[in-house]
C-alpha cells in the first residue's frame, strides 16, 4: 500500500476504527484539532498513565506541520491535567 492509499484509507475509516489500544505500537501523528485523534491521543496518555516505564519516546508538539517542535515540550506536565485524566478512556 503507498503512502497516499494508506492515508486516504485512515480518512476514510477513521483511527478510532483501525487503533488497536491492546497494542498501540509504532509512531503515532495525530492532529488535534480532530475530535477522532483527540480521543486517540487521551487513549495512548492514559495507557502511559498506566504502564510503567518510559513509553513516550521522541514525543513533541508542533502548532502545525510547518512549524519546528516547541522547544522543552514534555508530555509530563500533561498527564496530571484533571480534564485529561478523567476521559483518557472514552
């Protein structure tokens, strides 16, 4: 499958349709300003939550595809936000 079936596969199906939180390997890229990939990112934040160890590797946050990563972003002052918390399993 190339790249451009791929992606326009996840579009048409959705994440929520193909994520697998059993087994929720591999990079993940969300967009958050999409409902679907936000639900996924409270999923994956809330299966971190959970896990022990270092299972965020290479994490960052970028206000667009175009823009560098916002330098010292950590996903570590996150995981305690009460809003986060509380629907990381809807």
């Amino acid at each position: 499958m190339s790249p451009f079936e791929a992606a326009a596969f996840i579009c048409r199906i959705g994440y929520l349709n193909i994520f697998n939180p059993c087994k929720p390997e591999g990079a993940w890229e969300l967009d958050l300003s999409r409902r679907e990939e936000r639900v996924v990112a409270k999923i994956l934040i809330g299966l971190a939550l959970q896990e022990p160890g270092e299972n965020w590797i290479h994490q960052g946050f970028r206000w667009s595809r175009t823009t560098e990563a916002v330098p010292g972003w950590e996903l570590v002052g996150l995981l305690h936000h009460p809003c986060l918390i509380s629907h990381a399993f809807i």
